[in-house]
C-alpha cells in the first residue's frame, strides 16, 4: 500500500507583525478501515503507513486473536471504491478464533466515542487473563534518559509536521528495535506492536516502550498485551494507567525529559528502592 504520511498545503504565517505566505506540511490524517471475513470491524483516523502493521497490532491488542498464527494474512482489500482505495485492509484468521462481529463492534464504539468506566476497563483486562510481565528487565537510569532524543531523532515526519506522536522500542542497552508515528498515540503503538506480531517477536518481555505525549491507560494496556515491562512517557501518566501499570507489574515512568524523569510503578527495573506506597485512588 503507498499513501503519502504529509500533504502540502498553502498558510500564511504571522510573526511579531509582519505576513509572510508560504507552504506547510501537514502530517495526513485518513480514516483506515480493518475488515474481518469481508465484514467491517472498526476504522480508525491514522496516518497512512504501515498499514498491515497498525491492523495485526490492533487485533492483537485488543485481544481478538492471542498469536502471531491466528493472523492468516493480511491484504489491501479489493473492490472498494475509487475513494476508498488504500484505506481498507482485508484481514484473514485462522479458523479456530471466534469473532462476534456486532457485539465486538459494539464495544469498540463505546469505548472510542464516549469512554468506559475505571472499574471496568480494569476488570477487562483481568478477564483476559493478561499475565504478569517480565520481573527480570533492567535498564539503568542513565540509558533511560536518553531515549527521547533517539526517539525524536527518528521521527522523520514529525520534524517537518510537529503533527504527530510516536513510539519507539528499545533494548536493555538502549538499542532501537522499532519506531514509529502516528496522529494518533495508541495508532503508533499498534504499529510498534503489529510489527512484533508480523516478525513472530511477541511477546516483547525484553524491552522497553518509549512513547511522545502522556502515557494513559490505553498505552498500558497495549503494552502489557504485548508485554512489554516498562513504558515511559515524556509527559504525565494518568491515574488508570498507574493503576493498571501496577496491577501487571510493569515499570511506568513519566516526564523523561532530559535527566529527569518521574517513577509511578515498578522502580526496581531502574535500580531504585522497591515501593512502598500506594497511591488514594478512589474506587
């Protein structure tokens, strides 16, 4: 599939005063529609890319299949529309995965136009039965507090757009593995994870997720899916996503900005004191 991540557009540009008319990059934004078995399951605003990706990640993520063998194959789907072409993914299963199309349809648009309950989303993923993740995962302080800059550095559309967010993947050394952008935060995430289902490298027990923007509850959950035992963010993390992030024993981590950075969870994957404290959240 090829569609462009930018478009280009005409603005004019007020600076202390003076106009100036140029051109400008836009990061592009465009509706991606997964199909099941010839049946629509959800759409998603994204920005063109790794399209095969963000549809093998998103199944994964939100439980629909639990291995990389349950994703038969992947396709850009046939007979669409003129306008549709490059926006609509045809995804085939295995056999053995049960798929309520209406019911999971319906949970999709709930939980995407009109948000879920705390209590709820939790307990959603207990009855997934997502396990613990790795408790043996280290990463120094130090190696920590330089993967903003390895991340930014890599976002190739961001530096001409300052439109996107994206997500990275490294090792215990610091090493990238994986990154990538999207208008939406969870959207590059599901990139990052797709491609661990599609290279057979789930679960991701030895690494850790660098995320742009603030690290909510939507980004634990995938993370711990794919299980992945430490998630930092450069802005704030949300309540339900320290929460869950303790729940699963994960290591969240926020405003990792330059030598700094703020421990919610899990601080002995950077050598710090074990914790002994829980927040009041309310019920």
């Amino acid at each position: 599939m090829s569609r462009r991540d930018t478009d280009i557009t005409r603005v004019h540009e007020w600076n202390d005063g003076r106009v100036e008319a140029r051109q400008d990059d836009l990061a592009a934004e465009e509706p991606l529609e997964i199909r099941v078995g010839g049946h629509s399951l959800t759409v998603t605003m994204r920005t063109p890319g790794n399209d095969f990706e963000l549809a093998a990640g998103f199944l994964f993520t939100e439980g629909i299949v639990e291995s990389p063998e349950q994703i038969v194959a992947i396709r850009e789907a046939a007979g669409t529309k003129i306008t549709e072409r490059g926006n609509v993914v045809e995804v085939e299963l295995s056999p053995d995965v049960k798929l309520d199309l209406e019911s999971t349809r319906r949970n999709f648009f709930a939980a995407s136009s009109c948000g879920i309950c705390g209590k709820a989303s939790i307990e959603s993923v207990r009855l997934r039965g997502i396990r613990a993740v790795n408790p043996n995962f280290r990463v120094t302080p130090e190696i920590l507090c330089g993967l903003p800059e390895k991340l930014k550095a890599s976002q190739k559309v961001f530096s001409r757009t300052g439109g996107l967010h994206a997500a990275a993947l490294f090792d215990h050394d610091g090493e990238m593995l994986a990154e990538r952008e999207d208008i939406g935060r969870h959207n590059a995430v599901d990139k990052i994870v797709g491609w661990a289902v599609r290279a057979n490298r789930v679960p991701l027990a030895d690494c850790a997720l660098v995320v742009s923007g603030r690290g909510g509850f939507e980004i634990v959950q995938k993370a711990a899916v794919a299980g992945i035992p430490l998630v930092a963010s450069v802005s704030a993390c949300s309540s339900l996503a320290v929460r869950l992030a303790r729940e699963v024993g994960m290591t969240l981590a926020g405003f990792l900005r330059g030598r700094r950075f703020v421990v919610y969870a899990g601080g002995e994957r950077l050598g710090l004191a074990a914790e002994n404290v829980s927040l009041p959240f309310r019920a």
